[in-house]
C-alpha cells in the first residue's frame, strides 16, 4: 500500500484568512503603515503565502517527515557514506546554551570556552591523522579537499616551482577529480589492477616531476587497505610531490593506523561519517583538514591558538608565545597530557596573522555546531573507543560480506575493512535483474538502498557499508532481505519499489526539473 498521507503542498491545503496565531485588539495608538514606512520599501500586495491552522502545518510535515528513511529508523548501508547511528548526547551537548548562544562576532575573550574546545578538538585530529596542523575550516569532505589542493599549490608557488598535475586512481570518488580541477590542476587517472589495487605501473608511467599530488583513499571505496601504500608513498616523494589522503574511510582505521603514518602529507576528515555529524540534506557539514608541518604555514585563517598566560603564582610567562604550530605533537602523544599535567594558565585566540595562507575558504571559523558533535564524539570514545569503533565496523562488514556473497558475488575477494562492493552483473546477465532493481527493492523490505554504480571499476556495483552501530539482528535481516529479492521474478523488481509514495522517477528529470507536486 503506498503511503497516501502529505500528498498535498501547503499552498492546496491553505484556506483564505486560517492562521496559526490570534492576536489582542491592539491597545496603542494605531498609524497608517504608510507613514511609517515610504511607499518604495513596501510590497504592493502581501506575499501569496499558505494560511493554515498550527495543527494543520505541524501534521503536514510531521507525515512528510515519515516519507523519509534515515539512520533513526532503518538499517542504512549506504556505502562509501557511513551512515551510522548517532547517539542522541552529541547533538544535546552541541545544543547547549553555551553553545548555541554564542554569536562568531563576539570578542575572543568572550569566546574562550569554545575556542578551548576547537583548540582541542584541532589536537584530536592531528593526533589521529598523524600530522600536526589543522583546518577546522571546510564545510565539507569536498570543500577539505578542495583546500587541501589549494594549500599544496601555494606551497608549490612558495618554492618557486608550482606544479600543475593530481593523479588519483580510477575507484576514486568523484569529489577528487572535481576538487583537483577548481584547485587549477589537471587531473590524472591511475589505474587500478584487477584485485583493485592502485596498479604501480600505471602510477609510474604517470609520475613525473609536475605532479603536485597524488589523491589516494585508503582504505580504497572496495573496502581494501592499499597494500601498495609503502610504495606509492615512497615512488610520490622520490618525485618531491605530496600524498592527500581522502579520510571518508577513517571510520575503518580509527585507532589503529594513522594516515601521517603511512605517507600521507594531508588529509580530510568527515566529521558527519565517522564523528556523528548531522548527515544528509545537504549539510551544514564540515571537512577538517590536517597538513603535514611544512604545510601548516599555507593552511586558511583563522586556526586556533593557544597562547601560554603562565603559571597561577608564578611570575607571569610573556604574553602571545603560541605553541600551537605542530612541532608540540610528537607522534603518539596524547595532546591533552600536556593540558592536565602543567597547570599551565593559556588563552586561546583566532589567529589570522599568518603571512603564507591561503586565506579565508569560509565565513567565521568553521561549522562549529558540527565539530562540537566531533568534539563530544571523540571525548566519549577516547583512544580506547574510538579503535574499537573501526573494529567493529571492520567485524559488521566482513560478516555481512560472508552471509551475502553467494548470492551477490564480491569480485575483488573474500575479505574486506569497513565496507565491500558486491556485483549484481551474474544477475544482469542471467535474468535482466540490475543493481539498480535490488536497491529499489529494498526499499520495499524497509532498508535503504546500498550505494550503487560506485565505484565505476566494478560492473553493477552495490557498495555495502553496515558500520559499527547495526546489531547482528538487522544484519541478518538484511542478507535475508537480498536472498529473497534476488529470487525474485524481473519484472516484480523492475517496478520497485512498490510501498513507497513515488516508486522510480526518471533520475536526471527529476534532479533537473523538480516537480514537487503530487497527482494521483
Ligand atoms: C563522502 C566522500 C567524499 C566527499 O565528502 P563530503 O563530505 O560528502 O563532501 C569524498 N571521498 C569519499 C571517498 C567519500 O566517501
């Protein structure tokens, strides 16, 4: 039965003169409106709004609101896009009056709390990317990369040798490309081999002098750690250029290996997968950034500093002596030590007196109600928490794969980290039933899709990501959900889904021309 219910827009439910609200009488002295306001600033007629009763509104999008599937009512393995659980206590925290009541033009002073926690919050992610200095600033996973790409060509320029290639491999996600060509790079597409690894080669052949970065997501969107990773680092540096690691997939590793590590000079974190941001809709998101030291100087402003007051006691320490900068963090200390052990007095400011950066890439000093979910994230798991996160995301998906691949063959193998691309091309060629079908069947089932036709490399791609959050029940439920849509007659599943309000509308159409009405 399809749902019927919010079938109908605001405007069509309006009735003339309903309102949501009934005023007094007014009790003072009443002007003509145009006395007080000059005919040109006025509307000549009131906008064409909806008038409806409140319960009428709220029912209208609290119906609406049941159209949708997220991570709080279903299973959601969207791969590539870790949709996991969030917990409730990092959006409270982040909702906090403290926290919300803060408005970004207030004086620093005034500010020294939140600047405290972003400082903070800016350690965490150097300490996990393995690299000593941090943007807070990118809105997005995109947005970071795109910043990143920006901070390595000015240091190019810096070095009076600007360069002018990316390569990425061809299982890349599309951002990378997009990113590399609004940096003003050309870009460059290596090879992956048949195991679906980064095909040395190919890389190679492509290396050369010109190459400012090489883009390489590890672990890849097939769910694999690169075993090249050694390699391709050492073959990028012997050239001079810089690796960026695209850190969608941190959720696989958290804990257990660090990107600064492995070879990566930069690297983008996304806070609304792997730090329980708000996901979807389009944001407000962030996409923090960590540079290796020599990167740190070409980084956007503002960072935030700590700046040592002294000692309480002591004779005062001399004023605006920053130790935020990197050189602090040795690999594998723990940041916070340094707070708690001293009881060091520090201010925290925006420091935007930075000559060699590249300058602002967004308003303020980044979406701060996202990093303080990151914030708040991180602290609840600590170092403990946070690997045994990547644990059991690496256990969820290498179970799930295990009760799938019969029937959803995994090209490239039998185990995986955090996620698996599984193929429905048997299928396709044996009975017409494609990728595309089995999503839209599961929607029926009461599971969102799994990503598809992603990665390009893998015909009839169906990317699985069960994260952490999801209880062995729901797995199965799910691996018994695709064993009978896959027994499924063709035609059945070229018309799902069948519960839903719209069952498949034409993609690019209704992308380019919404039609947001809707007729029986
Ligand atoms: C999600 C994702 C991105 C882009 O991140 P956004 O935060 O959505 O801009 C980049 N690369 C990979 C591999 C991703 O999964």
């Amino acid at each position: 039965m399809r749902n019927q219910r919010a079938t109908q827009l605001l405007f069509e439910l309006s009735h003339p003169g309903r309102g949501g609200a009934v005023l007094p009488a007014c009790d003072v002295p009443q002007q003509p409106i145009a006395e007080l306001i000059p005919d040109k600033h006025r509307a000549s007629a009131r906008p064409p709004l909806p008038e409806l009763a409140e319960p009428e509104v709220v029912r209208h999008y609290a119906n609406l609101s049941t159209l949708n599937m997220s991570v709080d009512t279903h299973f959601y393995p969207l791969g590539s896009c870790t949709m996991k659980y969030n917990s409730k206590r990092n959006e409270r925290v982040a909702g906090l009056p403290g926290i919300v009541d803060l408005h970004p033009y207030q004086p620093e002073s005034t500010l020294q709390g939140l600047l405290h926690l972003l400082y903070e919050l800016q350690c965490y992610l150097a300490e996990i990317a393995g690299l000593p200095c941090v943007s807070l600033q990118p809105a997005a996973g995109a947005h970071g990369e795109l910043t990143a790409l920006m901070v390595a060509a000015a240091y190019f320029r810096h070095q009076g040798r600007p360069r002018h290639k990316v390569l990425a491999p061809d299982s890349a996600h599309g951002t990378n490309p997009a990113s590399a060509a609004m940096a003003g790079f050309e870009f460059v597409t290596v090879r992956s081999n048949p195991q679906g690894f980064v095909d040395l080669e190919d890389l190679d052949a492509k290396l050369d002098d010109d190459v400012a970065v090489f883009m390489i997501t590890n672990p890849s969107t097939l769910g694999l750690f690169e075993r090249g990773m050694r390699s391709i680092a050492e073959r990028v540096h012997a050239k001079a250029g810089l690796i960026y690691l695209d850190g969608a997939n941190m959720n696989a590793i958290l804990g257990i290996c660090r990107p600064g590590d492995f070879g990566a000079d930069m690297m983008h974190f996304n806070p609304h997968k792997t730090f329980s941001g708000p996901h979807g809709g389009g944001g407000p998101g962030a996409g923090p950034i960590a540079v290796a030291e020599r990167l740190g100087p070409f980084l956007p402003t503002p960072v935030v500093e700590r700046v040592e007051v002294g000692v309480p006691g002591a004779s005062p320490a001399p004023p605006q002596q920053s130790v935020w900068g990197g050189a602090s963090l040795a690999p594998g200390t723990r940041a916070l030590a340094a707070d708690t052990q001293t009881n060091t007095c520090y201010r925290y400011r925006l420091a935007y007196d930075r000559p060699e950066s590249i300058g602002r890439v967004r308003s303020f000093f980044g979406n701060t109600g996202v990093l303080v979910r990151a914030y708040a994230y991180i602290r609840t798991h600590g170092p403990e928490g946070l690997r045994r996160v990547a644990e059991n995301a690496v256990l969820n998906a290498n179970y799930l794969l295990s009760q799938i691949k019969d029937v959803l063959p995994v090209p490239q193998g039998n185990r995986c980290t955090h996620e698996f691309v599984a193929s429905a091309a048997r299928l396709k060629a044996e009975r017409g039933i494609s990728a595309m079908d089995i999503a839209k069947r599961l929607l029926d089932y009461g599971f969102h899709a799994p990503t598809v036709y992603f990665p390009l490399t893998v015909k009839e791609a169906v990317m699985i990501e069960p994260t952490e959050t999801e209880s062995k029940e729901t797995l199965d439920a799910f691996a018994a959900a695709l064993r009978t849509i896959v027994q499924e007659p063709a035609e059945l599943l070229h018309e799902a889904p069948h519960t839903t309000i719209i069952s498949r509308p034409d993609e690019v159409t209704a992308a380019r021309k919404a039609v947001l009405r809707w007729k029986d």
